[in-house]
C-alpha cells in the first residue's frame, strides 16, 4: 500500500514517458504535465516543484497553475488609476451608465470606496465579507464579474476571481405591506380619497386631487413610476390606447420630483392598455389644453407626483382611518394582478398587461382573492 505524500509536498513521476507534478492543496488534489521524462527536465520540473512548495507556504499558491506551466504568462500592466476610478470609467464608457444616477452601480461603486486597496487576490473576499442580502450579493457579483472581464482585456488582471462563484439561492417571499385589497376595501378607499373624509379641513391640499391618479393605479396595476411619468402624449382617445413605454425614476437621494430621471420601463417593455370608458371619463379633463409631453398626474404644485409623500401624508392616512392594514401603493399593482386572474384572464394576458412575462406575473404579483365555496367532484 503506498504511501501519501506530506500535505503540500509535490512528487514527480514519469507518466506516459513525460513529467508529472502532483499534490495536494487545501483538500483538492493538482496534477502538472510537464516536458518529455529525462534528467535534463527533471532539473527543471524540481525547480518548478520547489516553486510550488513555497508558494503553497507563502500563501502566494497560483490555482490556475499558469505560473507553473512554463508557458509564457500575459502581460500585467500597471494601474494607472484607482480601483474606483476603473470602475467608474468601465460604468461610464462601456456600460453606458452612471454612478450618479442609477442605483445599482452606485451601490457597487459606494461598496467597493469603502474597501480601501482592491486587487485580484483579495477582491473575493471583500465581497464576501459584506452582510447584506442573497438578492443585493447576486447583483454586486454580477456586477463585478463583467467589470472583471474589462480589467482582463484591459491586461490589468490575469484572471476573473469571480468567474466560478455561485450565485446566492434567492427565496421569494410575498409581502404583507403588498397583499392586494379587497373590492370593498377599493370602493372604500377610492370613495374616501374622492369625497375628502379623512382630509384635514386646515389642509391647503385636498386628497381629492389625486383621485384619478389613484383610481388609474386600481385600474391598470401600472407601476408607481409608470404612472408618475405618464404623458399626455401616450393617452390615444381617438383609438381609446394607452401606451405605458417610460417612467419618472425616483432619484437616489429622495422622491421628489426634481431628482427623477426619464427612463424606459423597469423591463424595457412597451405595452398598451385600453382605454375603457371609465379611464376615458377621469383622464380626459386631465389632458385637455395641455402639450404632449406634459404629465397626465401632477402634484397641487404641477409638478411630478412624489409617491414617498403621497403614501405617508394621503394613503396611509386613509389606510388607517378605514381600519384597513396598512399597504404600500404597490399593492395597487398586485391587486390588479389578482382579480385579472380571478376573474378568468389567462396568466398570459396578464402578464401582458402588466408587462411582465407569465412566470413573473404568477408567482410574484397574483394573489387569490376569493377563495372558492366548492372543490372539483370526484
């Protein structure tokens, strides 16, 4: 029975008359073909197994084993700028984004700022040091990936360390604060915010003017930016279509009008909805004498609707008074969801209307309403 080598200490063996390496490292086992077996390339092959036994002790162990292989090895070329500033020019000029203004590359780029020195070997683990989510790690390694290939190919890196890490498991949950309303519960709430019941007398804004806003989001399960950035523009009342193709982006500082980006939809999605005689009715008066590219929804002020503010100062309010459990306007668009299903429209023209695809559109935004009085007979 043969005797296993010390951890970390390489034998050399003739193997089909050529020279291979072999140990082991960290429990996985590594083999190196090398030259033709004779004693000239031996001298060779145990200085190359002398290299790997110090490197293996040293930490600086090469698990691609280019180092070892005596073939030529790319190039690396210096670094001309921080870790940083690669990242927000890679961002900028090749991803055709900006760190300033959309959120996940702000996030990655606020991310690696705090990590101080960035190199190949340690970026790794940087990454897996953070606490945050599966979903917020899968989205930064997907990130960091890609902007992994462009140091390649720019010869700063030899190799992508993210290249064979698993994205995280991500389980869905679906949440309370979205759970879709009842029909009672929307003729309640659309009637409240309608006729003022829960609006302070004191109050310079009546919650009445954002009756139709409200009323289109129970309608058309649009989401909040998309209704926000609705334009006059996309209300066709001549072939009774509403065309829903962008949306005003909230900002990364706060909701307010004046830090929101024009954007094409979440998905990049166009999609077009009927305009029904009761959508006709409420958006009509909203549209006359304005220009095509004003806003259909505006706040008192005209400006763009700051859903943070609409959801605390006005939903929330009548939420609570009615004795309603408290949602998000969210919950609009999965209630839009649920009663399209309930009410026999196929998940396909669900997930249409909704512009998403029908797996989405099932296991995300489809709640069942009511629950049946009867089961299938035997």
């Amino acid at each position: 029975m043969g005797i296993k080598n010390p951890k970390g200490s390489v034998s050399i063996e003739n193997y089909r008359n050529r020279i291979r390496l072999r140990w082991r490292h960290q429990g996985k086992r590594y083999a190196l073909n090398l030259s033709a077996y004779n004693q000239l390339n031996l001298l060779q092959a145990k200085k190359t197994a002398l290299q790997i036994e110090q490197d293996i002790i040293t930490d600086n162990f090469d698990s691609t084993l280019v180092k070892y292989s005596g073939k030529p090895v790319a190039e690396v070329k210096a670094i001309p700028k921080s870790f940083v500033e690669l990242f927000e020019e890679w961002t900028i000029s090749y991803k055709q984004m900006d760190c300033e203004v959309h959120t996940n590359y702000n996030s990655c780029r606020n991310m690696i700022r705090k990590w101080g020195k960035v190199t190949q070997d340690n970026v790794l683990g940087k990454l897996n040091k953070e606490t945050f989510c599966n979903g917020t790690y899968n989205r930064r390694l997907t990130i960091l990936k890609s902007f992994a290939d462009w140091l390649i190919t720019k010869s700063y890196w030899k190799q992508n360390p993210f290249q064979l890490v698993q994205r995280k498991k991500v389980k869905h949950v679906k949440l309370a604060k979205r759970e879709p309303f009842t029909e009672i519960e929307i003729s309640q709430i659309l009637h409240s915010i309608k006729n003022d019941t829960f609006c302070s007398n004191a109050s310079r804004h009546k919650h009445s003017h954002y009756y139709e806003f409200l009323y289109f989001m129970f309608k058309t399960g649009v989401r909040n930016a998309e209704a926000i950035g609705l334009r006059v523009s996309s209300i066709n009342c001549e072939d009774n279509i509403i065309t829903i193709k962008e949306v005003m982006a909230r900002g990364l500082k706060n909701t307010c009008s004046v830090n929101r980006t024009r954007k094409e939809t979440k998905n990049g999605k166009i999609r077009q909805l009927p305009l029904t005689p009761d959508l006709y009715e409420i958006l009509t008066p909203l549209v006359q004498n304005k220009q095509p590219d004003d806003l259909v929804f505006t706040s008192p002020k005209g400006k763009a609707i700051d859903d943070h503010n609409f959801q605390n100062r006005v939903f929330k309010v009548i939420l609570s008074n009615l004795n309603i459990k408290e949602r998000t306007l969210y919950a609009c668009r999965h209630t839009f969801g649920s009663r399209c299903i309930d009410q026999g429209i196929t998940p396909v023209m669900t997930a249409f209307l909704m512009g998403n695809n029908p797996e989405t559109a099932l296991k995300r935004y489809t709640h069942q309403i009511n629950i049946p009085k009867d089961l299938p007979k035997i």
